[in-house]
C-alpha cells in the first residue's frame, strides 16, 4: 500500500508523509553500529567504572539505562519515574545514580543493586539538568529546572542546603568549573568550596559560588552573552576553557584567560544541543537538531568529516577515549572512532559514497530544517520544555 492510498496518511500533507517515509529510509542505516531502544533518549554520561565501555543513558519512557557499547548490552534498567527522565549524574562516591525528571523531581538508586533510595522534591517545573559534587566531607546534587531556579541538595539526606536564582527562564545545563578546587598545603584537594556555571533559555550563563553553608552568584550584574539565545549545553576542556552549544546555531570556546568571553566559535548552522571535545586528536564535536554528527579541528575550526545516521534530533554527546557515542530521539546509541586512520577511512569512505551516490544524508527540496513532522515538533517541545 503507497502512502497515498493508506487511511492512516489520509489528514497529512504530503510533506509530512514525505518526511515520514524520509525517516523511514533512514532508519535503516547501520552507520555508528546503532543499538535501538524502545523509548527517545534525552541525556547520556560515560559509566566511569567501564573503562570507556558504557554509558548511561536517560529515556523519556521514565528509566535510566546502562548500554555497553562493544557487546549493545541494555539490560541494566533503573526504574520509578513515570514522566520523562532528561539528565543523569553519578555519585562521587560511584555508589549512587541520580536522574532529574519532567515529574519536578530527583530520583536516586544504588548502583549496584538497583533499589530506589531518596527522591528530592522541591522544584515546581521539570528538573532539565543536575551534577553532583564533593564538598568538605559531604556530597551535594546541584539541579537546574524549567522553573528558573537551581537548588543545592543534601545527596545522603535529601535536604536542601540553597535556592539560586538569577536566571529569568529555565535552567538548561550546569557544569562544575575544574580549576575552582584548590590544594591545601600538604597538596591535598581542597572541595570545600566549588563554582557553578549554569545555562539557560535566557541565554545567559552565570556563574555560582557554593559551599555546605553558603551560596551566592558571582558577578551577578555581569553574566556572560555569549549567544543569540538559549544555550544547551556547557562542556569543559583541560585546558579549562569552557565550550558551549547553542540553539543560535554556534558551539563557541569561552576563553577562560580573557574572562570567558568568546575566542573560538563554530558554525553548526542549525540547533547545537551537545558538544564534546576530543583532547588527543584536538577535536571539537557538535550535533544537533541537523541530525549528522560534525566533528570540527579544534585549532583551526575546519570541519574534518560529518558523520551520518541518526534520523531525528541529536540529544547528547559523550566521549569513551577516542571514541564518541552519540544518542538521539530516534532512541539509538551510535558510536563514532575519532582515531586518526579511523577518521582518515571514515572521510575516504564518505567521498567514495558520494561518488557513487549512496550517500544516506537526503536533503529532499522541501523538507524542514528540524527534520521533524509538525507533530513531532510539538512533542519534542513539551519534552524539552523551556527550551527556546
């Protein structure tokens, strides 16, 4: 039956069912080895105990998964919320996994055995991003919401330490600058105190100094605009330098030396979600809404090679050694070698595809920049709530 004649097709345009047959082609593709699951996947982190074999990723079918990449092994399932789970942090103790969810809530889990522990309540809109720290003796969640705010938590207890607020819309990512822990004089880390950087729908990214007893902006008449609007994604380098992604269509480097204003920017040309760095190689990574995977030289900023096979919205991106493991709504984990002859096959490959036509990357007349149905777009809205 063509998809003219199907009943089900019968109230679509014809560019819906245009991009619903697109996607379908698609689909087929094996680039990046996908291993498929059964729900969208909105977050990923490594497994820092897999020795760059796994990751973890969050589904908006309410669980948190483990996936080994090498063997596709999905198994390990975390299960509780009934609402979307859109981020993940491990304990730094690495006894504990911890997910934020549409539900305005933070569940917890042992690691090991799986059972629920404490779930933290006190944001009154989704929890869109959370990470977790030491501080002093004691370890601390930190959680940014659709409601605007980022509250410090009690990981052990569930109490919450602070309140932030200083953002005017939704919180979108949170990272924990590395260089802010200092050393004591017999060179020992000093964790009492940590800073914070948060982005958001409003496209600021601020800056917060925490502790166990206090809290408090830094420089809270100055945040840094470093984009049009909303920014996604925060992602630091050794270097300390901090890159970022934005829905303006740029991942940019914020110059740690120059106050953290901008000093390198890339040009995804469309919704940069995630962004990942490659130190060995020097590669920056972006992905996005395009649905391809753009790997980029991180001196230069040339675009290297575009990778292939996710046929909806790129949602996270996350570095295993040489190697990046990207997810999408689409609900496949794919995996991309960024080592140097790897990269080399991957580019000769490509062009020798796109000489003879099988290229799988369809750019049909028509079709709309997001790569998704009308339908589609409304969903991916409500799931990421906030987000433009």
């Amino acid at each position: 039956m063509s998809a003219l004649s199907d009943p089900d097709h019968f109230f679509q345009t014809s560019h819906s069912i245009a991009e619903i047959e697109r996607k379908s082609r698609k689909s087929k593709n094996k680039n990046g080895d996908p291993i498929q699951l059964q729900s969208k996947i909105l977050a990923v982190i490594a497994d820092p105990s897999s020795l760059g074999s796994a990751v973890y990723v969050a589904e908006s079918a309410g669980n948190v998964r483990r996936v080994v990449v090498d063997t596709s092994d999905k198994g390990t399932v975390y299960r509780g919320p009934a609402a979307p789970v859109t981020s993940i942090a491990i304990s730094p103790d690495g006894q504990r996994i911890l997910a934020g969810s549409w539900d305005k809530s933070i569940w917890s889990w042992s690691l090991s055995t799986r059972q629920p522990l404490i779930r933290y309540r006190g944001h009154t809109d989704f929890v869109k991003c959370i990470i977790a720290l030491k501080l002093g003796q004691h370890e601390v969640v930190v959680s940014g919401s659709a409601d605007a705010s980022i509250i410090v938590w009690n990981l052990q207890t569930g109490a919450r330490l602070h309140v932030l607020k200083g953002h005017t819309r939704g919180i979108l990512d949170l990272a924990i600058d590395p260089f802010t822990y200092n050393c004591d004089d017999e060179g020992k880390i000093d964790t009492r105190e940590a800073i914070v950087f948060s982005a958001g729908s409003d496209r600021e990214i601020r800056r917060w100094r925490v502790s166990l007893d206090a809290a408090e902006e830094v420089d809270p008449e100055m945040p840094i605009l470093a984009h049009e609007t909303s920014v996604y994604a925060l992602r630091f380098d050794s270097d300390g330098d901090l890159w970022t992604a934005s829905a303006d269509g740029t991942s940019k480097c914020l110059s740690r030396s120059h106050q953290f204003q901008p000093d390198t920017e890339i040009q995804h040309h469309d919704y940069v979600r995630a962004v990942a760095i490659e130190e060995i190689g020097g590669y920056v990574v972006t992905a996005g809404r395009s649905e391809d995977i753009k790997v980029w030289d991180r001196g230069s900023t040339d675009l290297l090679h575009v990778f292939d096979g996710h046929f909806e919205e790129v949602t996270g991106l996350v570095m295993l050694d040489q190697r990046c493991v990207s997810v999408g709504i689409d609900g496949t984990v794919r995996s991309w070698s960024l080592k140097p002859d790897d990269l080399r096959g991957a580019r000769q490959r490509y062009k020798d595809d796109e000489q003879a036509g099988d290229t799988i990357n369809e750019e049909e007349e028509g079709a709309p920049a997001s790569g998704l149905t009308e339908e589609e777009e409304k969903e991916l809205a409500e799931l990421m709530q906030g987000d433009d």
